[in-house]
C-alpha cells in the first residue's frame, strides 16, 4: 500500500528527486502528494512541476509568527491528507505545537552526519574539519529539537579518503539518495514504535 508522503524542501531537491526516482522504479511505496516550501526560488518547486506534483508555499515573512507559519503548514498537510511528512533540505525547524503534535513520530528528516556528532548546518563541513575518518547519514524523527528527534535509520560512510568538505557532502549525498527512500518504504509495511527515545519498527500484520 502506498503511502501518502508530503515533502518540505527549501532548495534544490536533491532528495526529492531521488525519492521520486526510486518511487517510479518501484522500490519505494509511496506517492508524492503535494511539495511544501518556503522558498520561491526552490530548484524543487521545477522538480514538483515537471512531475505533476502540486506546490504549495508558505514564505516566512507572510507570516506574523513562525507558530502562524507553521500552522499553515499543518493545515496544507491535513488537506492533503499527509500520512508521512518527509523534510528534504528543508531549512527551518518546525517548532508549531499543533503541527509537531499531531504528526507525532510521522515527521522524518534527513541529516548528513552520524546525530548526535555534527547537527545543524554544514554538518559535512564540521566533519571534515573535525577530522572525522568516518561520518555518515542520520535519518530521524523530527521534534522540536535541532535534529534531535528519535534516530530511525544510520549508515556509516568512510570519509578518510575525501579531500574536502565538498567531497564530504558528495559522498554522503549518494547514501543520502538511497537511503531516504528504503527508509520512506518501511513506512508503507509498518510503523515505529518510539519508547524511551528508541525507535522500532512494527510490521503491518497482514
Ligand atoms: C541534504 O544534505 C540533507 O541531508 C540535508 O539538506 C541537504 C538537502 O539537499 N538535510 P537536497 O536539497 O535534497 O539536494
């Protein structure tokens, strides 16, 4: 059974791209409702486009607050009846009550570094210059913390052979691509259950 994923991204789409890539070749049971962002110039609202998804923005400054903001959000999500929120790149952190709340534990998001070593941004960079020999990809629940939220998914990547913190984010972005989308197919044969910050997957029974 498919699941009915929205995606938040706020610029080129990379991971958007790959998930519909791996939809259309069949190893991904979901379907892109809709593409939420709050950049206009987002290269991802091209991507929506050329795959007949709808674009819906929601830009900071129409917003008095970012809980407004973030209300809106919940309100495009419920109309589209969003079963998985998926972030791809997406910029800000969703801090609304009622939007963290009732997409409890079906927020996920994808973030270039082993959580909790190297959050927030230039997650790549941080490791390389930290000297890292090893990095790698965090897939997690999102919460209103900084890419805190319960970890559902890691793969360790090798990074000692990369020459810069744009071979970094190169090489991680392939596993990213993969990645991102076994992790969105578990979704349509289960659930996770998250215990004590712990997530575990919970098979459909059929
Ligand atoms: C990726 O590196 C992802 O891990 C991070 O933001 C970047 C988004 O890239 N959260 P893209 O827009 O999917 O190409």
């Amino acid at each position: 059974m498919d699941v009915k994923i929205a995606v938040l991204a706020s610029g080129r789409g990379s991971n958007f791209k790959a998930l519909l890539d791996e939809i259309s070749a069949g190893r991904c049971h979901a379907k892109v409702t809709v593409l939420i962002t709050n950049n206009p110039d987002a290269k991802a609202i091209e991507i929506a486009k050329s795959n007949k998804i709808p674009v819906e923005i929601a830009e900071r400054q129409n917003f008095g607050s970012r809980d407004e903001m973030d209300l809106r959000i919940k309100e495009l999500l419920d109309k589209y009846n969003t079963e998985l929120v998926v972030l791809a790149g997406y910029m800000l952190i969703l801090k609304g009550k009622p939007l963290l709340e009732a997409y409890q534990n079906r927020i996920i998001n994808i973030h270039p570094a082993l959580l909790p070593s190297f959050p927030g941004v230039d997650a790549q960079k941080q490791a390389f210059e930290a000297g890292a020999r090893v990095s790698g990809v965090t897939i997690h629940f999102v919460d209103a913390s900084l890419d805190g939220g319960p970890i559902i998914y890691q793969e360790e990547v090798d990074i000692s052979d990369c020459k810069s913190a744009a071979e970094v984010s190169a090489k991680l972005l392939k596993v990213e691509h993969k990645a991102y989308a076994k992790v969105v197919d578990s979704f349509s044969r289960g659930h996770y259950a998250v215990e004590g910050g712990r997530a575990k997957f919970i098979p459909r029974v059929k």
